[in-house]
C-alpha cells in the first residue's frame, strides 16, 4: 500500500477547465474576436481608460445572452452588443459624437475570411504562443515557463528564481493577464507591439 | 461615472481576481472545497466568469507549448503513481467483508423481486427501506433479491455505487459475476466490465477474501483502496480517498478528471453515450486533461480537447474522430 508522490502534479502539461455550453461557446467563438472587438471600441471610444471596462460589459452582456441561448453568429452579436453600449455610453455621457460607432457594418464584413488549413493554423498558433510568451515581461516569462512548460511547483520556482513564493505568485498572475491580451487582444496580423 | 460602472465590478480588479484563482488552481493543493470556491465566486457575477474565462482559456492554450516541446510525455498519471500489490491469487470468486456496526432491522426492500437497468448515459437512486442506497450508474442491470432474509443483489453489468446501513444478522450480499461482495456497512464502488470486478471502498472498512467455499486468503481494505479482481488474481491499490469521490461525479451527472490522460476520459465518456469518440492518433492519447464535465454532452467534451489541447475535433457519422 504505497501513496502516489507528493508532486505528482508536476512536469506534465494539463489542461484543466469547468465546462457548459456557453463557457464554451464564448472561449471558441466570442473570445478569438477580441483583437477586432478592440478595434471597434478604441476606434470608437475617445478615453482609452475606459476600454478594459468596454470590454468587459460587452463579454457580460454576451455571456449572459448565451447562457439564455447561443446566437447563431458570435461576431455581428458581439459587434452590435459594442456598438449598443457604445451608444448607451455616448447618449449617457454627451462626449462622444454618435456617429463614430457607425462603422460596424465594415468591420463585421471584413471577418468572415477562409478559413486556413489546419497545418497552417497550428504553425500559426505556435507562433503566436512563443510570440506571447516572449512579449511577457523577463520576471514573468521565466516564472510562467517553469510552471507551465517545466511543471514546477510554485515553491521550487521560488527556489530557483530566489524570491518568496508571494513574488512568483504575483509574476505568475501578471504573466497569465499578460498572456490573455496578447493572444486575444492583440490583432493576428501585427507582428509587432508597438 | 457611468451606469454600468454601478452595475459591474471594474474589469481590472475583477481580472486580478480571477488572476489569482488561476494561480491558486494551478500551484496549490486544489480540493473539492477550493473547487466549490471558485465555483461560488464565478456566480457572483458574470464579470467574475468572463475574466476567469478568457485568463482561463488563454492559460490553457500555453499547455500547448509544454506538450509540443516535451514530446516524451509521461505515461498515464494513474499508472504510475498506483503501485500495485498483489495481495490474492484467487480461481473464483471473492467475498468482501466489511465491519462497521449500525444496530438495523431486517431488511425488506421497497421494490422486491425486481431487476433496475439504466440505458447508456441513464442513472437512477434506488432508496432501501433500512436507509441503505445504491445508485446505478450509465447502462447498468441490477437485480434484488424477493423478500427473503438476505439482503443480495446482482449486478449483472455496469456501475453501482452502495452506501449501506449495516446489520449484523443479514450482510448485504453484492453477486459480480462470480465473484462476491460482502458489505457489513460501508459505503463503495462495484463496477463489472467483462471478467474484471473493481472495488472501491470511500469508507469504513472491508474485508476481502476468497470464497470458493474455504476462504484461505484475507486483505482488509481500509478507505482508499481499490480491489481489482479478475478470473485469476486479485490486486489491492492505494489511493486518496478524495480521488476515489472524484469517481461518483457521475452520480451528480459530471465526470470528474484531475490529470486524466485523453484516453482515458475518453474511454470514461464512451460508457455514457451512443456516440463513440476515437482518438485517432495515438500520440495524443497521453495528452492530460482535467476538469468537471457533463457526462451526457460528449461533443461537448470534444470541443473542450479542442479549446483545451488545440485538437482537431470532427464528426464523422456516428462517431466523433480527436486527432492532431
């Protein structure tokens, strides 16, 4: 009668998730629109403070709506979502002239490419990780890649980059917030941040 | 300040959060109770499940890289952590006996004389009148016996989870096959696929020995143990009891994986529905996944690997083909 070991999390890439019909409804098709949702609200918005905010009421409004019932098509009900609190904002606040969310019928168009083939897309997104990760702040990177690449426990990246376990803490949930607006965020076609 | 900023909690601070459960789910010991935490958190508003969501999924994506630069994976986690200990080597059958004392009455069951099946991806809670349980798992049959004084069962095939009130006058009597369960008042897992007969025991404490008439062989089986018997040997293996409660996720109708190997939760999904998943490379099959889900939606699951692992996922008639 032996126990497993102690770290027999470690060394091992895993996925691990809680799934329902609209959590993956919204990781697979509403959260790969970010890049040109972005496009649309700072396009459209003057305060860029306020952007992270935007955003975040789009994806509620969005969730909410998709665990009543999945639209059919993500991308004009995510764009109209924008563009109506864009509206509700801009009607609220008298700042921004209304007709700077007009352009949503351009962008919607302009998305529904082709799809590549499949050996494209995973080259592609591999590109895309290792440009994601190398975007990440040095700190950062080197934590994130012992965890999620090395599979190390948090203690022994401590160890290794030789600061406390609250540091790696906080390099690591920087590195994964990095992580997000890097590969939905940032636009598939910039190559470079500028 | 605008309306929407009263209504939704601001989106960095939210993200933060989410942040720092990631971190935790991903370095700490994580339980069942920290699992129901951030379950309870992601309720209190969708702000918190939308942030969680995309650092999730993003997070997710970066396993990718760990399973495309480390071609050698490990073998199967459960594999290799189980040490196995072959405790038996038994012909036929194996009783298993176990020793908790609740004073009881006879038994008379509710339905006697009756055979309960559930169909592929069915459940059903069967309610005995001494208090005992048993739960039937996805396309199981399970017969009673009529009003005699024995409590016996018969589980013909499938999956039965029993939680058992004890009475030392009438052990309940659990038919595998040919082999043979005795619960004196604990709570376990049967399970029966072909000639193989697995026992799990979530507590209390059992006795397991042969039972070809002159019982010669005895293992004790404390929480934690998984008996595994087949025609010929029986082996007994240790593990963590919280692990072992993963196993009855099923009974609240989602299968529970914890660094779970793609085979295998394929294989776990493929009992619960019509509609069979293939893996169709066998490289991928020791990609590891983990997470709660609904054990009736298995496309579902399948465009988890998807989201999850970046797998190829495609129906192709009545099956559901996973490959590079």
């Amino acid at each position: 009668m032996t126990e497993p070991p102690e770290n027999g999390r470690e060394g091992r890439a895993h996925a691990t998730m809680t799934v329902s019909e609209a959590r993956i409804w919204f990781v697979a098709e509403v959260l790969p629109l970010e890049s040109v949702l972005m496009q649309y609200i700072q396009r459209n918005w003057r305060n860029q403070s306020e952007i992270a905010d935007i955003r975040q009421e789009v994806y509620v409004r969005v969730y909410e709506a998709a665990q009543r019932e999945i639209p059919e098509h993500a991308k004009p009900f995510v764009l109209t979502t924008a563009r109506n609190i864009l509206i509700n904002r801009v009607r609220r606040e008298h700042v921004v002239p209304i007709e700077a969310v007009a352009d949503l019928e351009s962008l919607g168009a302009a998305a529904d490419e082709p799809s590549p083939d499949r050996a494209v897309m995973a080259r592609e997104e591999l590109r895309r990780l290792q440009m994601a990760l190398d975007h990440l702040p040095p700190r950062s990177r080197e934590a994130v890649v012992m965890k999620q690449i090395e599979g190390l426990s948090r203690r022994d990246i401590a160890a290794r980059m030789g600061v406390g376990e609250e540091t790696v803490k906080r390099h690591l949930t920087n590195g994964m917030r990095a992580l997000a607006d890097f590969l939905y965020g940032e636009p598939t076609d910039l190559r470079k941040k500028p | 300040m605008s309306a929407a900023e009263h209504i939704l909690p601001d989106a960095s601070a939210a993200e933060q959060r989410a942040a720092e459960w990631l971190e935790r789910r991903a370095c700490d010991d994580w339980s069942e109770t920290s699992a129901a935490e951030l379950e309870a958190w992601l309720a209190q508003s969708p702000a918190h499940a939308v942030a969680f969501m995309r650092l999730e999924a993003a997070w997710n994506r970066t396993t990718r890289l760990a399973a495309l630069q480390k071609p050698m994976r490990r073998a199967s986690a459960k594999g290799e952590q189980s040490s196995r200990v072959p405790v038996l080597k038994i012909a036929a059958a194996v009783v298993v006996t176990a020793a908790v004392s609740v004073g009881g009455s006879l038994l008379a069951l509710h339905q006697e004389n009756q055979t309960f099946a559930t169909t592929i991806g069915g459940r059903e809670a069967l309610s005995l009148v001494d208090g005992s349980k048993i739960e039937l798992n996805t396309d199981t049959v399970l017969r009673m016996a009529e009003g005699s004084s024995q409590r016996k069962v018969w589980l013909d095939k499938g999956e039965a989870y029993f939680d058992i009130k004890h009475d030392a006058a009438h052990p309940f009597v659990v038919m595998v096959g040919n082999h043979r369960v005795t619960d004196l008042g604990t709570k376990f897992i049967v399970r029966q696929e072909g000639d193989r007969v697995e026992v799990k025991l979530l507590e209390g404490s059992a006795r397991l020995d042969a039972n070809d008439g002159a019982p010669s062989q005895t293992a004790v089986l404390t929480p934690g143990d998984v008996a595994i018997a087949t025609a010929n040997a029986t082996s007994v293996t240790k593990r963590p009891v919280k692990e072992l409660a993963n196993d009855l996720g099923w009974r609240r109708g989602v299968l529970m994986f914890d660094h779970t190997t793609l085979a295998e939760a394929v294989a776990e999904f493929n009992r619960y529905s019509r509609q069979k998943i293939v893996i169709a490379d066998p490289q991928i099959a020791k990609l590891e996944i983990g997470g709660t889900f609904p054990s009736d939606d298995v496309k579902l699951f399948g465009r988890a690997t998807h989201i999850a692992l970046g797998l190829h996922v495609e129906e192709r008639g009545s099956t559901i083909v996973i490959s590079q």
